[in-house]
C-alpha cells in the first residue's frame, strides 16, 4: 500500500468523524429553529438533511481529492500528521463555507417567513 492511499485511508475516517460531530452539535437547535419559523415539519426535516447531505459531501470530497503530494516511500510518522493536519484544514475551511452558505439561507428564510407571522 502506497503513503498516499495510507493517508487517505486514514484522513477518511477522521473527516466523516468531524462531519459527524458538526452535524450532532447544530442539529438541535436548527431543528427547533426551522420548527418555529416553519411550522411545517417536512420543511424543516428537508433543511436539516439537505445541510447534513452538503457538509458530507464537502467532508468526503476533500478527503478523497487530497494528494498527500509530500509523503513519499521514507515517511516519517510525523510527515503523517502534517498531511492529515493540512487535509484536515481543508475539510474545515468546507465545512466553514458550507455554514456560512446555509447561515445565509437560513437569514433570508427568517426575515422572509417571520414578515408573514401575526
């Protein structure tokens, strides 16, 4: 197995790790957030999935598309963690932009939805 299918193999399950974990966090509260503005539970399980489908995909790509150009046959361990550090980086700067995206729907919804509520 080359350096680079190692790092990939192992960088894969550490991202869905993290896209895991970043969906458990906001989960909650953005569920009770599109309830109450919604009111329609279909609307509100539709975000939450389209989010959580979104930032796995951004996750996964990124641990997929990553080369690892750096490690070569003579890798140390420590050459490991940087690259998984530096693919870990990518994933998060993803998944930033995918919450900024998807904050700014979420903005506009309230301020359209909340207009129309007596």
């Amino acid at each position: 197995m080359s350096p680079r299918s190692i790092a990939v193999c192992i960088s894969l399950p550490v991202v869905i790790a993290v896209a895991v974990l970043v969906d458990r966090l906001i989960r909650p509260a953005l569920r009770r957030l599109l309830d109450d503005i919604t009111g329609l539970p279909a609307a509100s399980e539709f975000y939450l999935r389209s989010f959580a489908i979104v930032v796995f995909f951004v996750a996964i790509s990124n641990a997929i598309g990553s080369t690892h150009s750096e490690l070569n046959g003579t890798s140390h361990f420590m050459e490991y963690v940087w690259s998984l550090a530096d693919n870990l980086q990518d994933v998060m700067q993803g998944i930033f932009g995918v919450l900024l995206g998807y904050v700014a729907v979420i903005t506009i919804l309230v301020a359209a939805l909340r207009r129309r509520q007596p």
